[in-house]
C-alpha cells in the first residue's frame, strides 16, 4: 500500500480517493456490521449482517487496508506519553 496527499494506491493497484489519507471504520448503529470511509461521507465497503453489501473492495484489499490502519494505530499507541507501561 501507498499512501498520498489524497489517494491511497493498494498492491492492486486500485486507487483509493480520500481526504488525507485517511481510512475510518465505524460500527453501523442499526443491525451491528462495520462501514469504511475515507472522509466525510465516502463509504467504500460496507458489511451488515455478515453479508458484503457494497463490494467496492475484494476481501484482499479490505484486509489490506485493515493490517494497515493496525500498523497506523500501533505507532500512534507507542507514542504516546507514559506508552512503556502499555
């Protein structure tokens, strides 16, 4: 994965337009399942009741983008004050 001003390029090769970059996920309120958005309104890949309903992403770019956002977190983790005792 690249990442750029406003696009983020899987091993794919797919580009990804977004604000940043950034990669969100949140929790769908209604019905449990999991939404990811690269900005304000922007959702490319959607899952509710187990099912992919917006299959913008194959499941190798969606686990892509997930072990890297892990990787993203896990720095910003480490570098917080008092991080050593985590």
């Amino acid at each position: 994965m690249q990442t750029a001003r406003h696009r983020i390029i899987l091993s794919s090769g797919r580009e990804i337009h977004c604000l940043g970059p950034n990669i969100g996920i949140s929790l769908v309120a209604s019905g449990g399942g999991w939404r990811i958005t690269t900005g304000y309104d922007d959702v490319i890949h959607t899952q509710a009741d187990g099912s992919w309903h917006d299959d913008a992403l194959s499941h190798a770019e969606a686990r892509e983008i997930a072990e890297h956002m892990i990787r993203v977190w896990t720095e910003y983790r480490e570098g917080l004050p008092g991080s050593d005792s985590i």
